[in-house]
C-alpha cells in the first residue's frame, strides 16, 4: 500500500484490517466522505440506526456478545453529543467499542461552525481514550491504537473525531502491523508471590466464597473455563455481580445465585460471613458492598483486576492481584495444585455448604402467584422455562425487570446477558439487543424490558424491521417506573411523584405500525401460549405483558445497611432506610 | 445535612471524606508525573482530578524531551493514604501517562518554586525590603523609583515566609510557579 488513500478510505481499510465486519452508525455532513467509501464496498455492514444513542448501544450489544470490539460512526455535533450516553455506559461496563466522529473541517475548529462541538472535550471523562484527529498521515495510526487501547487491559469505549478535511485529504496508508501500540500494554501477569499467598489462603479458608465479576467475562472464555475449574476443584461456593452472570453456570453445584442489592439471601449472607472471599474480576460496587465499614467484616479477602485502581478504592484487600483473569486464574490453580498439593478444608468446607443450605431453606426468590394477574416474576420464570433450550441471548432494560431477570432467568455461558450495570442506563437494552442479533442472526434474542425503559429507544423498531432482525421484545408492563415507585414506597411515604406511566401507545398497534408484530398478554392462563408464540414468529416481537401493577423487587438490601440486614419478600417496607441511607442512591 | 451526620463541607472535597473522615490524616504528596506531550493531556490530568473530587495544590508542567516529546509535570496534592493511592492509579491509566513518581514515598527529593514579588515602599520599607530580599538570596530582578521587583527561588515554605515578611513593607504583586521538584541522588 504505497498508493495514496484519502482519510475516508483509510477509515473503512482500516476497520477492514481490525477485523470489523459491522458498523452502527448513522450519516450526517461531516461524515459524508467515509459514508461515501462505505457505499463503494461490501466488506464492512452498515447498519442504519435512527439514532445515535442506539448505534453506541448497539456496538456495545455486540461486543458483549461477541468477544469482539464493536464500531459506530457517527457524524459531528449533535451526533457526537446523541453518542456520549453510550459511550459512558461503555465506560461503566469495560465494553471496548471504537466511535468515530465526523468534526468540522480543521480550519473550522473553534468557529461555532454548523453542527461543531468539542468532541474530544466532551467525551474525555466518558471515554478510556480519546483522538482529535489533526492530519490525514497520522489517522491510521490512530485508528489502529484506538483499537487496541480499546481491546486490551480493562477494556472500553475509545473515540476517533475526524474533521471532514482529514477524511477528504491523502496520504499513505499504515497497515496495522507498523502502528504504534507500544505505549499502552497494561500487565496481564499476576505477581506469583501474590498468587502463591491466595493458594495459601485457599487451603486453610473454612468458610470461602468466591465472588466473580464482568472481568471474567472480559477476559475471555479460556477464564470462564478456569473459573469453572477452581470452582469444581476447590468445592468453594460462588457467587457472582450483575455483570459476570453467565461466566459460571447456573446450574452449577457451586452456585449461589447473584449477589447484592437484590441477590439472593445465601449469596449475600455467605459474603458477610465468609473468611476468604476471592473477588474475581468485579470491583466492590455499591450495589454489591452496601455499608462499607459492615461489608464481610470477617474475612481475608483477595482480588483479582487488571485495573491497578481497582485495588483498594473500596474495601481493603489483603491480597490484591494485578491481572487478567485467565492469567491469573492459570497461574493460581497450577500453584495451588502443584505446591499445596490441591488441600482445602474439607470437612470445615462441607460445614460452610449445610450453613449455606439452612440460608437457601428460606427460598428467598419465592412469590405469591395469582390466577388474576400476571406476577411479573413468573412471567420471566416462564420466560426462563419456554425459552432455555434455545440458542439464547438476553439484554434488558433497567428497573426492576432487570432484577427480576437477573433473578429468575439462568446463564448457562458467558456472553450471553448484556445489561446495564455500572450506568443503569433506561433504553440499553433495545439497541444493544439490535446489535446481538446482528451478530448472531439465528440465535434467539430477547429483551427483557419495562415500558418505560423501552419507550426510550423506541424508534429502533424501525431499525429492527429494515434489517428483518427477529428480537423479541418482552415488556414487562406494569404502567409504573416500578423501582422508582419501589423506592419512593421505601423512603418517600408513598408519595408517587411522576413515576407512573401515563398515556401508554397499545403496543401491539405500535408494533403494527412499525410492520411488526403485537402479542398482549393479561391473563396467566394465555402466558405460556403468548411466550410461545413470541418465540414461533419468524420476525420481530412486540410482546406487551400486563403484569402486577404493584409488585416490589425482592430480596432487597436497604441503601447503607450491611449485607445481614436484607428485606426478603413481603416485607414491611415502611422506615428500612435510614436517614443516611436515604442521601445513597 | 445535621440529622445525615455529615461534617459541614465535607463533600466539598471527595466522596471519600463521607466515608470515614478520621480514618487517616490528610497527607501531602509530590507526583512526578511523566506524559506525551500532546494536545489534551493537561486536561485529561486535571479532568481526572476535578472529576474524581481529588485536590491539586500545586501543579507545574513543561516539555523535557523535545525530540521525544514528552513532558513532566509535577503536581502536589493532599489526601489520605488511600486517596493517594488511588490518585495514582488512576493517574496510571490514562493512555498517554509513561511514568507516575510519588516524591514523598521514593526517598529524599528536592522541591524549588519560583516566584516574583513586585514591592512598592518608600523610605526605610524600601531599605528593608532590600536588606531581607538580600537574607533570603532574591535578586532584584526590575526596579523603579516606586518599586522593586525580587525574583526568588527556594521551597514553597522559604516562598511563604519571604512573602510575609514582605507583606507589610508594601507587597503589591506576586506570581508563583508551582512546585518543581527531582529525587535525589
């Protein structure tokens, strides 16, 4: 390649060199010459989104899904600005997706010119990195370390904001081998004298758990698999965040279930009572500690992250790891078999799993079904029952059905939940089920979702029939923002200010009107049917499910109380939270 | 914020003085902080620090390898051992930073500041602004019938004091650096 390219099409040889077969984007004028190299080829699939905030949703969905880093394009000024939700939320998660920018021409900067705004100033808090691109010769470089600062270590959203004279002008092309990548090459090993400490640890812990998080599933499959080993291997019981749903499986001997806020009662009562907790590629998130000076107060405990600030910016570790989870977990398992001869605790272990059993003995995920009404619970465990042979991939919304789905619905494998964990962002889950589906178009996608939540991307329906991508969307709808209703049952004396869903669409007309199909569902004798049906239709779903208007999400965790204060089922809602609970979010 | 228990103005700081206020005393640390010196990279630094509710005291920067580019910049900053941890992991992941130094950890260092005084007195204040500027070794550097101008040169404490002392021998200006500080040895 010694031939003069111009910017734009270095943009699409490049994302051809980095492997990417899809793009999310949407056109606009300081974008036209790459979308004009787009039009000219047939390698690299652009999807149409109807707004940006889907394409960056959509990358993400994809990215989780695959392993892969995931693309959007996106032009200048309001583009960009429509792009930082995502790209925050990107953030939150350590989801790698590469966004370019179209910017006003070079000369332009700074001018207030039409549909100008400083990209690379906004995006900087809400990006891993981010490049004003300033000359033709330097964009590929850069697009080829955007890429891998955005696949290696923790990984992230990355932005490229190219003026539209960069994309016009030529230079020679850098084929990806000859870029620069020398400056970012975060440690993946883990410290052995560390590892030999938390091997140590292992043998003599008589009460262990393990905690594991998204990183396991950032680090790849070869660590779930590992993950699974030290589990099996070990017989320690296993617990895992929101995001690391999937890495061990539901089924397993070894698991707990979710831990948290609203995980379950054995899981989070096993963390406060525990004497070795090995975190696993999660970050002590508030959802997860509660009241940090209470949180597991007896227990040594080790944590595995690539992400030097991740130690100790919460809780105190006693064995921190520096690392990546596949690494590591390698590296522990060779050590513990090989120099502590594989020991453990057991009979002490066997102890900790009855004491666990007694905790699981109070069913924490129980409901009251009714004959009348939709429980919003049973609707997702039967959700969970129709749909768990299939080829399945599950995004959701934010609220309470994302809760629930994370309570009722099993992970078998990683990569196969996609939610919002870190940002809670309402309107995740219908673009980022877009871009699964994209990226597995006969698998079975659906998303969990609540009305609210989905009314705010709902213009992707329009994306979802163009591209005849068959997601299935599963609304949850109880005319409520339920967990904002929740809460303000909880702290704000049932005072429901704006958190009532007034003036719905019918949804099977909407679905209509889009060219999809409808399904409503009132009735709990019609719900096995409807879901099947769902399931059956060879396109994409709207399927309106009437739930319980007033069903609270449990068990619960009051904001500022340690793990052994939970709210199970049914309980008294009134006065949980303290006064300094109530300023935690 | 009385019932919340929350000490007035704490939050002004960090998130992390909600927690445990009185778990360690606030520290004083010098970074030595090794960047590309390219477009954004002060800002990416100081967003890191106004977004993360850390403090700067002082911060100094400049190019030191023109043919490669890179530049230190040298930054004082209060908090608890832990803050300071954190700062400097977090300091550690922005792509264009090579190298973090903690000063204060890594043995003996030194520090100087520069700063210019401009001090206006007549009679016997202007001969004792003179006298003490020759104590502290700054020279004078601009001066007219009205005033002196004193460049001086020192620790940020020597600063201090000097302009103390010049304060009521009529100090009308004064411009600092920021803090410029190497390991020893």
């Amino acid at each position: 390649m010694t031939q003069p390219m111009t910017g734009a099409q270095m943009v699409v040889q490049a994302l051809k060199d980095q492997g990417v077969d899809v793009v999310f984007g949407y056109p606009g004028g300081a974008v036209l010459p790459i979308y004009d190299e787009i039009f000219q080829q047939n390698d690299i699939r652009h999807i149409l989104v109807r707004h940006e905030q889907a394409a960056v949703h959509a990358a993400e969905g994809y990215a989780r899904s695959t392993g892969k880093v995931g693309c959007a394009l996106v032009t200048s000024g309001p583009g960009a600005t429509n792009a930082v939700t995502g790209l925050t939320d990107a953030l939150m998660d350590s989801i790698p997706i590469v966004v370019l920018s179209g910017q006003v021409p070079t000369f332009m900067i700074g001018n207030d010119a039409f549909q100008e705004a400083d990209t690379v100033g906004i995006t900087r808090p809400c990006t891993k990195h981010n490049w004003l691109v300033k000359d033709t010769a330097a964009l590929p470089g850069i697009l080829h370390e955007a890429f891998h600062v955005a696949r290696s270590g923790r990984p992230g959203p990355v932005l490229v904001d190219i003026p539209k004279d960069v994309q016009f002008a030529s230079a020679i092309y850098t084929p990806r081998e000859a870029a620069r990548t020398d400056r970012y090459n975060p440690r993946v090993k883990g410290d052995i004298e560390q590892i030999r400490r938390l091997a140590r640890a292992m043998t003599e812990a008589r009460r262990p758990i393990i905690y594991s998080g998204g990183g396991v599933i950032n680090s790849g499959p070869r660590a779930s698999q590992l993950l699974r080993e030290l589990a099996r291997e070990t017989g320690f019981p296993l617990t895992s965040t929101l995001m690391g749903l999937g890495a061990y499986p539901a089924s397993g001997d070894a698991w707990l279930g979710m831990l948290g806020m609203h995980g379950t009662y054995e899981a989070n009562l096993a963390m406060h009572g525990c004497d070795l907790m090995i975190n696993i590629g999660a970050r002590f998130d508030d959802r997860i500690t509660g009241r940090v000076q209470d949180f597991s107060p007896q227990s040594v405990k080790a944590h595995i992250d690539i992400d030097p600030s991740s130690i100790n910016k919460v809780i105190h570790v006693e064995i921190p790891i520096i690392g990546d989870v596949a690494n590591v977990l390698e590296d522990l398992l060779a050590v513990w078999r090989a120099e502590e001869g594989s020991r453990t605790q057991r009979e002490a272990v066997k102890g900790w799993w009855a004491q666990i059993e007694e905790w699981r003995e109070v069913r924490c995920l129980d409901y009251d079904t009714s004959p009348r009404v939709i429980k919003p619970q049973h609707a997702v465990a039967r959700l969970e029952a129709l749909t768990k042979g299939h080829d399945r991939y599950i995004c959701t919304e934010v609220g309470q059905h994302q809760m629930w789905a994370a309570q009722y619905l099993g992970f078998e494998d990683p990569n196969r939940w996609m939610t919002s964990g870190g940002l809670g962002t309402m309107g995740y889950g219908q673009p980022a089920a877009m871009g699964v589906q994209v990226a597995h178009p006969d698998a079975l996608v659906i998303n969990v979702a609540g009305e609210a939540s989905w009314l705010m991307n709902m213009q992707e329906m329009g994306t979802m029939v163009q591209y005849r991508l068959p997601v299935k969307q599963f609304i949850l709808n109880n005319e409520r923002l339920g967990m904002v209703r929740q809460w303000q049952e909880l702290l704000h004396g049932e005072r429901y200010s704006q958190s009532w869903s007034e003036a719905l669409p019918d949804f099977v007309k909407l679905a209509e009107a889009f060219g999809a199909k409808g399904i409503k569902c009132s009735d709990p004798a019609d719900l096995d049917d409807a879901i099947r049906e769902m399931i059956d239709h060879d396109g994409p779903v709207i399927f309106d499910c009437l739930v319980e208007k007033h069903e609270n999400c449990f068990p619960m965790i009051p904001s500022g109380e340690p793990h052994n204060k939970m709210l199970l089922a049914n309980a008294e809602t009134q006065g949980q939270i303290t006064a300094p609970g109530a300023v935690l979010v | 914020m009385a019932e919340l228990n929350i000490e007035k103005g704490s939050s002004r700081k960090s998130a992390y003085d909600l927690r445990d206020p009185n778990a360690h005393a606030v520290e004083r640390h010098t970074l030595a902080v090794v960047v590309d010196n390219e477009a954004g990279v002060l800002a990416r630094v100081i967003g890191l620090f106004s977004g993360r509710g850390y403090n700067i005291e002082s911060l100094t920067v400049a190019e030191i390898d023109h043919n490669g580019h890179t530049s230190r910049m040298t930054i004082v900053t209060t908090g608890t051992p832990a803050i300071i941890d954190q700062i400097k992991a977090q300091l550690g992941r922005i792509v264009p930073v090579h190298e973090v130094h903690d000063l204060t950890v890594e043995g003996a260092s030194v520090e100087r500041e520069l700063a210019l005084f401009k001090v206006s007195g007549k009679g016997n204040d202007r001969v004792e602004a003179l006298r003490l500027a020759d104590i502290f070794r700054a020279s004078v550097v601009d001066s007219t019938l009205h005033n002196f101008t004193f460049e001086i040169t020192g620790s940020p404490e020597k600063i201090d004091a000097f302009a103390e002392l010049m304060r009521p021998l009529g100090l009308s200006e004064m411009a600092r650096t920021g803090v410029a500080a190497l390991s020893r040895g």
